[in-house]
C-alpha cells in the first residue's frame, strides 16, 4: 500500500518494533534531568567531569540513540524500501543490549567503577554491531540510492567510528589510563557522534519528511546532493588531522574543516527555515514549530562555535562555559527539539496506519488527532521551549541549572504521558480485531 508519495508501507515492521524505542526514549532524558537536579550547579564546572559524561550519554546514546534506532527501523522499508531482516528479533536484541549499555556506562562514569564501565561497553559495543550490520545489510539492498538513502549509509558509518572511538576511550575508565591525546580523541568522538550520526540522519531525513509532513517544496537538488557526502568527507578531513606532527598546522587544518562544517549545518538550518516559510498550507501545527525551534537552536550554536573558534569571545578559561552553552543548545535545543517533533508525527500516523490495517470494516478507527490530541502536544512543547533558554542560560550562571532541569524533566514526563496515551488507544483499539491479541502488528 502507498499512503504518500513515493512511500510504501508494504513491508512496514511489527509496531512494537519501533514503539519499544519511543517509550523508553523519554526516560533516559528524565533520569539526565533528575542527575542535574542532583548534582546541581557543580555539573557545569568541566566537560570531563563524571556527572557530566553520564549525562552526555544518556541524553546522546539514551535519548537521541533510542528514538533513532527506533526510526530507522521503521523507516528503512518505506523510505528505501528495504527491511532490516527479521525485525522482530533484532529490535528484541537491540534493545536487550542497548537499554542496559546506556545505563552500565553512565554508572561507570558516575562511580569511577571499572566492572560497570567493561559491561557497559561490551553492551553497547555488541549492541551497535548488530545495528550497523543489521541495517548495513538492508541499505545495501535498496534499489536506489538516493540522498535520503545516502545520507542513511553516512549516518550509519559515523555511527561505527562513533563507538570505536568511544570504546577506545572508554577502555582509559574500564583500566588502567593509557591513552595521550585524550582530548582530541574526545572531540573526535563527539564530532563524529553530534555532527556525523545525529546531524547526518537529521538532515537527510529532513529531506523525506519536511516536504511531506509540513507541506513545504522540496530541499534544492544541489543541497541534497553534495551536503551529506561534503559533511562526512570533512569530518574524515579533520580526523587526518590528528596525523599531522605540526601543532600549529594541525589546529589551521582542524579548524578550517570546522568552519566549513559549520557552514554546512548553517545553510541547512537556513533552507529548512527557508522552506517552512514558502509552505502551501499556513497552519504551524507543533511539529513545524519544533523543527522551527530546532533550527534556530542549530543557528546559534553555529554562531557560538564560529564565535569560540574565532576567539571573538573572551578569555579561553570561559571556553568550558561555552562549551556546555553549545552541548545544550545542540544536543536539547536542536537535537531532542527535531526528534520530539517528528515523534508527534510519526507515533500517530503509525497508530494509525497499524489499526486501519486490523479494524477495516469492523470498526472505526481514531484519527491522528483523537490518537494524539493537540493540547497536550502543545503543552509539552511550551515547556520543552522554556527548558531550553533556561539550560542555556545555566552555562553562564551556573544555579539556574535547578529550574532549567526541572522544566526539562517535567517536558519529558508529558512526553512520556503523550506517547503512553497514544499507545494505550492503539492497546484498547487492537482489541477490537478479529485475532486480537495473537500477533501485534
Ligand atoms: C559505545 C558507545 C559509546 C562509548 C563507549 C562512549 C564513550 C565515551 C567516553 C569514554 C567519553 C569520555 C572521554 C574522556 O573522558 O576521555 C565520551 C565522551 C562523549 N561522548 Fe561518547 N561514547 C559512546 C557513544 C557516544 C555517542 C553515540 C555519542 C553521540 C551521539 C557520544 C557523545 C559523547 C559526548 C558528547 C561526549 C562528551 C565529550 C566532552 O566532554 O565534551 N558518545 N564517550
């Protein structure tokens, strides 16, 4: 069946493959709040503190990392129109491995504890190879390769280099320190995991969905075909970097490559702003606002990096501080805010979709919005958009931290309310069909 142009939902998996994800996504970003309530204004004194490496994961790898599993999962057949194999088992896997990975890793990183650090990475180590094989395999079917597709497989590879490199640095917490050069092997990490897997899967996904959902035309054809293959080539432009012996050198090399990066998340902010702007239909229902909201986060956290890297912004001692301003602003502010808003469409439209395949002709089938009702959509989102500006702000005065973290963790309760709701009517509604209960689809 096409319900949308260009799209087929023939070969969609089984709805507890991706809903597994989305309800436990919101979770991990609860217990990164609650960790911020606890620690408090301390939390912003250095990136390489425990409390602020647990967090960074639970939000990167726990929040972000779980709804994109699930995504892609679900996506991956309809947009290029080939299934992971046996999607049942690999979710069930997935999930057994990765759940207790996350939370393995941020207790070792709490409680400077070796055993829960090695377990940790064994989890998520094993976890990921089987998604990077599990979905490899199945982009390697596609029948085409388009942008969407490509920017899948970049994703996908950057995911890869992502956990090598986290599990070499994981191994200095799991034993004995060895490694020099730990910072540039950390930013690596977190270049390859923010700017190649997120912002990667973002953008091309962007492609398929902005046009579709928020009614907009369609991305410029040389943005879609240069941008992600120009971005996965300069980030293995600045990873070469760590080759060159020339200290001065390196850094030039490392931050042109940034800056050329930089300018290629900021023209896709600028064309999705762009687009959403020249849409058909007027109406700015939440998810465009999320994704407006997101972009604009991807803009100023562009300007602060140009800022630091320019060294147009005070002393270096206060790079720490802008360097949680721009973990905020893009890990919550761009990030979480594109994730949450693609969630209220996806979770809905696949509620959806699952019961008019079960309930044709035995009853009726909700709409999206009796599914997923406007109001509490807009109220988490409000909080979300407050969260945001107060974590932001805690960077530079660190005691704000308290309210910023509990707007936070109160956004992601709704969240969590919105989606359970929604699945307790795909729940009720399923019974309805004639072999209710024997296979859920
Ligand atoms: C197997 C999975 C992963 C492991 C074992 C891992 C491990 C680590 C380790 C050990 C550090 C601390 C570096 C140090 O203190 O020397 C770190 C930092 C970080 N990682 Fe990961 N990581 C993983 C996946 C990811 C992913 C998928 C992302 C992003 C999507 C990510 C984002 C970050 C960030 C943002 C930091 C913070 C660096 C800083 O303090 O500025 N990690 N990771």
């Amino acid at each position: 069946m096409s319900l949308e142009p260009g799209l087929s939902f023939d070969q969609a998996p089984p709805i507890s493959v991706p809903f597994r994800f989305f309800l436990s996504a919101p979770l991990f970003a609860l217990l990164a709040a609650l960790l911020a309530l606890w620690y408090g204004p301390a939390l912003i004194g250095s990136r390489w503190q425990p409390s602020a490496l647990a967090l960074a994961h639970l939000m990167s790898v726990g929040f972000l990392g779980f709804a994109m599993v699930g995504a892609m999962m679900q996506m991956l057949p309809v947009v290029a129109g080939a299934p992971v194999a046996r999607p049942v088992g690999v979710a069930r896997a997935l999930y057994l491995l990765l759940l207790p990975g996350v939370l393995s890793l941020a207790g070792g990183f709490l409680f400077a504890a070796q055993w829960p650090m090695r377990l940790g990475m064994a989890l998520l180590g094993a976890g990921f190879l089987i998604f990077v094989v599990a979905v490899g395999a199945s982009l390697k079917r596609a029948p085409s390769l388009n942008p969407v597709v490509l920017g899948m497989h970049l994703a996908v590879a950057a995911l890869a280099v992502t956990v090598a490199l986290g599990l070499t640095l994981a191994s200095n917490y799991g034993w004995e320190w060895w490694l020099t050069g730990r910072v540039r092997l950390a930013n690596l990490h977190l270049a390859w995991g923010l700017l190649g897997w997120v912002g990667l899967l973002v953008i091309s996904v962007a492609y398929q969905v902005v046009p579709m959902f928020q009614l907009t035309p369609v991305y410029p054809r040389p943005l879609t075909r240069w941008l992600g293959m120009s971005l996965f080539t300069l980030l293995l432009l600045w990873s070469a970097t760590l080759l060159m012996q020339d200290a001065a050198a390196q850094e030039r090399a490392a931050l042109t490559a940034g800056v050329l990066a930089a300018a290629g998340f900021g023209a896709f902010a600028a064309t999705t702003l762009r687009l959403q702007w020249q849409r058909r239909r007027k109406v700015t229902d939440v998810t465009l606002l999320f994704w407006r909201f997101g972009m604009a986060c991807l803009l100023l956290a562009l300007a602060l990096l140009l800022g630091a890297a320019g060294q147009v912004l005070p002393e270096p001692a206060r790079l720490q501080v802008y360097s949680f301003a721009l973990a905020f602003l893009f890990i919550a502010g761009f990030a979480v805010s594109v994730v949450n808003g693609m969630l209220y469409k996806i979770v809905p439209f696949l509620i959806w979709f699952h019961l008019q395949g079960q309930l044709m002709g035995v009853a009726k089938v909700p709409n999206m919005k009796e599914i997923m009702p406007e109001k509490g959509m807009r109220r988490q989102m409000r909080l979300h958009f407050a969260a945001v500006p107060a974590l932001l702000l805690s960077a530079f005065w660190p005691p704000l931290i308290y309210p910023a973290a509990l707007l936070f963790g109160a956004s992601m309760i709704l969240l969590e309310i919105n989606l359970l709701s929604a699945f307790r009517i795909y729940r009720q509604s399923a019974k309805l069909a004639p072999q209710a209960g024997s296979q859920p689809t």
